[in-house]
C-alpha cells in the first residue's frame, strides 16, 4: 500500500489530493476502483510515478534516451562547424552589441 510506504494517514493523504478519506479507504480495501486521474493524484502526492501500461516505462525511458543521444550529436556537430568554419560574422558598423 503506496500511503502505509509513505507513512501517510488518510487525513494526510486526503489534504494532499482532495480524495474522500471514504474514498480512499474504499479503494485501499478493494471495495471500490479508482480512476486513473484519481490514482495519478495520489501517486504524486505519496511522491511516487503514476502508474503506466506494461511497457510504457521503458518505451519512455529509450525515447528519453534517444532524444538524449540526438541532442549530443547535434552539439558536437555545431561545435565542429563553429571550430572549422569562418569566423562569426562581427559587429556591422553603427550596430550596438548589447552589454
């Protein structure tokens, strides 16, 4: 149980998200199911992940890290282009650089 985890009473837990402490023993009981926005709330305000589909978490954590991967390469290829190519334009006459 997420709230025993956190330490958490059910006054606690019902300041946190809004959800009934009724509510929440009801669905600690297994006597009611909760919505997944319901769940998500008391997830976050225990300081845990909402839960996700089977697989979702990894298929998120690879896009993270292809998302990761790409924004090296982009970097590393701006900076060889700025170390090999001309020089920055400068400053045109009667132009003022910010200070």
């Amino acid at each position: 149980m997420l709230r025993a985890a956190e330490a958490m009473t059910q006054a606690e837990l019902e300041q946190a998200t809004g959800v009934h402490r009724s509510s929440l023993s009801a669905y600690e009981t297994g006597k009611r199911r909760p919505r997944p926005a319901t769940v998500a709330r008391i997830a976050v305000a225990a300081g845990s992940r909402p839960p996700m589909p089977s697989g979702a978490a990894a298929a998120v954590d690879s896009l993270a890290e292809q998302v990761r991967a790409l924004a090296e390469a982009a970097f590393a290829e701006v900076a060889v282009r700025l170390a090999s190519g001309p020089p920055l334009p400068r400053t045109p006459p009667g132009v003022r650089r910010p200070q």
